[in-house]
C-alpha cells in the first residue's frame, strides 16, 4: 500500500507525525504531507520516515493500530 506521513504534528504530547495509509479516510485529507512510497506494512512505512528526519513518526491508530504506539 502507499503510505504517506503528516508533516503537521497532533496533539498528543511531544508531537507525533501520524503515519497513513491509501485505505484511510485521511490519506487524501493531508495537505502538509511526505509521501512514503509504497510498502507492504506500516513498520516499513515508519522506519522510512525516521530515516527522513521525521523520529516522531508514528503510526495511525485508525490505519495502521499495529504501528499507533502514541
Ligand atoms: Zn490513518
């Protein structure tokens, strides 16, 4: 699946980059955006953020619960 990363943070504390996948709802719903490439899981996906610059990624608890740990 393609993945993509909120470049806004949410509001949990510190700040998480939540990471989505093309089945979610808010997939198409990002405006500030990186986009992850394809991948075959959310740990993939994350990992691949983190090595962006991006340590407070995080997976969505709605897409990718495997992944949400904040
Ligand atoms: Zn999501």
């Amino acid at each position: 699946m393609n993945y993509r990363m909120n470049k806004n943070t949410d509001n949990n504390p510190g700040g998480n980059n939540e990471v989505h996948n093309e089945t979610c709802r808010h997939y198409s719903q990002l405006v500030n955006y990186l986009d992850l490439g394809y991948h075959s899981n959310c740990y993939s996906a994350v990992r691949k953020a983190k090595s962006l610059g991006y340590p407070k990624a995080d997976g969505c608890k709605v897409c990718s619960p495997e992944c949400h740990t904040a």
